[in-house]
C-alpha cells in the first residue's frame, strides 16, 4: 500500500507497509524508464520536513512536482500535522498533511 506515482520518464514510490502491521516507510524511490534502474531519490529522511512513515497516501505529480497527501501512519516525529483521526486500538490513524517533492521535501500547511 505505497502511493505510486508516474510521469513520462520515471515512476515513483513513497513509503508503504512492511510485513509486520504496524511497520511504515518513508523512502521516496525513482525508476529510471529510460535506463530500468531503480534509486532513492531522498536522502533527507531525518529533516523535519520529510513527511512520516505511512501507507495509503496518494500522490502525484503535478507540474514536474510529486504531491503527497495524507496516509495512515503518524506525521513527522510522531506528531499529527492537521486533521488526524487516531485508530482505537493503535497509535496511528489518518492524517490529512500534504507534502511537495522537487529534490527535497516542502511541508505544506493545513488548513
């Protein structure tokens, strides 16, 4: 349950669900449709504005950005960024914060 991603010359992975329930990712990887190699596009993965381990967020790419929105996990450093709807019986839940990538990551606020 990554969000996907594409446009002509690249697809786009972001963060996901491992094997065990409650495990999320945040990794952004690229596959080069030119070359068919896969990379990670963002090392900045302990900046404040790399958004949180998630899965079931959606993304896209909207003028040569990907936008990320949402997902169910926890924001940045476990905190909640705008609306989030905590699960009852862990400490996760759906969060509604909104994230741009061109080379790095850009908080967006809530509104």
């Amino acid at each position: 349950r990554c969000a996907y991603a594409n446009d002509q010359s690249k697809v786009y992975i972001f963060g996901g669900q491992g094997t065990e329930e409650e495990v999320r990712y945040n990794e952004l990887y690229c596959l080069d449709l030119e070359k068919m190699q896969w990379t990670m596009c963002n090392n900045n993965s302990d900046e404040d504005n790399t958004p949180g381990r998630k899965s079931g967020a959606g993304m896209v790419v909207w003028n040569g950005k990907l936008v990320l929105f949402g997902g169910y996990g926890l924001s940045r450093n476990n905190q909640p960024n705008g609306t989030f709807i905590k699960d009852k019986h862990v400490d996760m839940g759906w969060t509604n914060d909104l994230h741009v990538y061109d080379k790095t990551w850009e908080r967006q606020p809530s509104k």
